[in-house]
C-alpha cells in the first residue's frame, strides 16, 4: 500500500509539472503577429473558399514587439495603434506610427479589412510577402473601421454600419461624424510624399473599389482582391439577362450603380466618378478558386447577383466591361491578374506573385 501510494504520488506531480509548463510556456507567434476581432463571424474564419484564410488564434501586440525593431525603425510585428481622427480614437494596426512615419519609410500600404473587421490578420498578410530589405522601408497601415458592437466607449470611438464602412457612409458615433473615406484620406495626407497603395481583400475590396472613385487622393496605385460586388458606372450588367436585371429595380443604386450615392461619392457625382476611375492605376486580382455561389461571406442581393454568380465571375465580367465605358486604353492603366489555385484567402492572395510586386514592388 505503502508503494502504491508513493507511485501515485509521483504520477500526480508529474502531471503538475506539465500543467505548469504549459500554462507558462511562451505562446508560438508568426513573425508578424496578427489579431483576432471580437466577434468574428465564423464564415469570415473558415479556409474552406468561404472566409479570409487568416489564422483563427493569435498574439495580442505586448511590449515585447516595441523592442523588436527593425534596424530601420519599424516594427517585425503589427501591433493594434490608435490616433485621433474628428476629434475621435480611431485604430489602426501596423508596424509603425501613421502619425509620425520613420524616415526611412519610402512606401506606405493602406490594406483595408473584410467585413471580419481584423485589420491586424491583413497587416500580417502583405508583409508574410515582403523581403527583408522591402520591410525596412515599407510601412503597412490597416484601419479599422469598427462596428458599434466593437467599441469600448461610443461616445470617444468612430464606428460605422456592418455595411456603412465599406461604401463611404458616414460613422454613427455621437457627435462628430466621418465618412470611412474620409478617414482614409486623411491618413493618407499624414504620411506626406511618399508611394501610396491602397489595397483591400473582400469586404475591403469593395471599399477600394468606390474609394478609387470617390477620393481626391492620390495613391499610385489600388489593388482590388476578390470583393463580392464593383461600382459599375452606367446601367449596365454584361452576361445578366435583362429580365434578371428588370426583377431587381435598385440594382444600379450605390454601392452598386451611381443612383442615390452617399453624401460623400454625391461631392463628385457621376461624371466625376466615372472620370477619376478611369485614370486610376488599378489591379484587380481573382483567386481562380473564388468561385463557390453559396459563399456565406458573399453579397446575395440582387444588386450583386445581377453582377454574377460568384466572386470570380463578378471580377471577371466587371474586366470586360471596363473597355465599354473607357475604350480599349484602360488596360494600359489597369491590369487583371488571376491567382491559381486561390479560393477566398487573403494570405495566398497577398503573398502570390502579382500582390508582391503590386503592393510591395
């Protein structure tokens, strides 16, 4: 009896000993730590062709990333920031200040979210892309345009729509209110001379897609990945039926036509909108396996139906449309790539070949 209980003894120290170990042991981290949203929709996580491919647990940014900087100033990790914007804390994830770039700094990425809303997971998806010498002079910017479901204090914080953010619409905070374009334009004024992208994946896709039209910016380049929908500028649908498109009567209101725009696209109208995008840089990009109809993570209206069934064929018909209203010269500003083997994964398309060179070369 005596030995018996000297061996259980020792079995439960020895399962002490690994329930401490555990608990203690540093959690494995990317080298560019990313952070999960509050509440992310399950179909937003999944890697199936449905959500964004980024992982489902990560780091939370921690002292430990200020003390890993690059010889150039800037940050290995992307941490979660905040600054002021209408008198509001909005936050941003990256791996240096907007507010104060280093001087190094020769190129600025702006990647904008899905409706996921975790802007450090798009942050960590250009740089898991970039060289050792691209990162030490390139700072990447994620907004995020928080939901009032993600806000500590709504009175303080910029918080849009589930949907607002990604049209322009004005936030629906207290007070002060901003359209989400009108946050990027200002962040973009912040980091002064430098080379400007602007990128997005999804839901952020769309915002690129009607922020190119919108803003008086003037990024050198946009780079559209895999949205559910495109801001088409006459009535247009090539490849829908038009008894199709006669069933959906709002089909070219805004955010998918030019009628019945938001106060901020309504500052250029329609024929400024059609003239800006067409001078614009833009490269479109379409996972070739983007393709599933019954995509949960996917626009269903029937202003996005009337545009295709699917991810890639609405990126696809939207190419061949874009030389009826610009003539054949737009392909000289504008390029489409398609990324084999890709379903809706914000890494694998960030870190294919056309995105590097797109953002980063």
């Amino acid at each position: 009896m005596t030995r018996a209980r000297g061996i259980l003894v020792g079995v439960l120290a020895a399962v002490a000993l690994l329930a401490a170990t555990v608990v203690l042991a540093p959690r494995a981290t990317t080298r560019y730590a990313v952070e999960a949203s509050a509440s992310p929709a399950p179909a937003e996580l999944a890697t199936d062709g449905t959500g964004d491919g980024l992982p489902h647990s990560t780091a939370h940014p921690s002292s430990a990333a200020a003390a890993d900087d690059l010889t150039r100033g800037l940050s290995r990790n992307v941490v979660l920031r905040s600054t002021m914007i209408a008198e509001k804390d909005f936050s941003y994830c990256s791996n240096g200040p907007v507010d104060d770039p280093p001087a190094e700094v020769r190129r600025v990425v702006f990647v904008v979210h899905g409706n996921d809303r975790r802007p450090c997971g798009m942050a960590g998806a250009v740089l898991a892309g970039a060289t050792d010498a691209q990162r030490e002079q390139t700072l990447v910017v994620a907004p995020r345009f928080a939901s009032a479901e993600d806000t500590k204090d709504r009175a303080k914080e910029l918080y849009w729509t589930f949907s607002g953010w990604s049209q322009g619409d004005p936030s629906v905070n207290p007070g002060a209110q901003i359209s989400s374009y009108a946050v990027l334009d200002e962040l973009i004024r912040r980091v002064g001379h430098r080379s400007v992208v602007v990128a997005g994946f999804s839901g952020g896709g769309q915002f690129v897609n009607r922020f190119a039209a919108g803003s008086a910016s003037q990024p050198d380049r946009f780079v559209i990945a895999n949205p559910s929908s495109y801001l088409y500028f006459t009535p247009a649908r090539p490849g829908t039926p038009p008894e199709e498109v006669a069933r959906c009567p709002g089909y070219n209101d805004y955010r998918y036509g030019l009628n019945q725009l938001n106060p901020y696209m309504a500052a250029s109208g329609p024929k400024g909108l059609t003239e800006r995008y067409g001078k614009r840089k833009v490269v479109y990009l379409l996972g070739d396996r983007d393709r599933d109809p019954r995509s949960s993570s996917m626009d269903k209206s029937c202003g996005a139906n009337v545009e295709g069934p699917n991810r890639l064929e609405r990126g696809q018909r939207y190419w061949a449309y874009l030389p009826s209203v610009y003539g054949p010269e737009i392909r000289t500003r504008q390029q489409l790539h398609l990324v084999p083997g890709v379903a809706h994964d914000a890494v694998g398309m960030f870190t294919a070949a056309p995105a590097r060179q797109a953002l980063l070369g």
